[in-house]
C-alpha cells in the first residue's frame, strides 16, 4: 500500500498544476488598474446596501415581525 502511494504521488502533485490559470496581460493590467480596483469595491458596498434594504423591507412587509420606532 505504501509502495502504491508513493508511485502516485508524484503524479498527484502533477496534476495539481493543470488548474494553474495563467495571466494574460489584459488579466494582469486590470489587477493593477486603480481604477478598476475602485469601482469593484463600490460596486461591493452598493449590493450589500441594497441587500440590507431588501432585508428591511421584506420584514417590514412581513404580517409576523413588528417595527417599533423608539426614542434614543
């Protein structure tokens, strides 16, 4: 059984290699974009924000849950 895992072993950590994706120079020039870099994190905190208000409404519209407006 040793002997087996030893003869494919190393055909193993071959393999590992096929899904290696390499950059293209496009690919690698829109990593450093700063603009792009910009855009993706304000696309980011937009659908969070818009994931937060579907929420708020979904239970604000639910016959089950009751929202209160309390005083600070």
């Amino acid at each position: 059984m040793k002997k087996a895992l030893f003869l494919l072993l190393p055909s193993l950590l071959f393999c590992e290699k096929i899904y290696d994706t390499q950059l293209s120079k496009e690919n690698r020039a829109a990593m450093e974009n700063k603009k792009i870099k910009c855009r993706w994190v304000c696309d980011k905190k937009i659908y969070t924000e818009q994931k937060i208000s579907e929420a708020v409404s979904f239970y604000k519209n639910s016959k089950y849950y009751k929202f209160e407006k309390k005083g600070f």
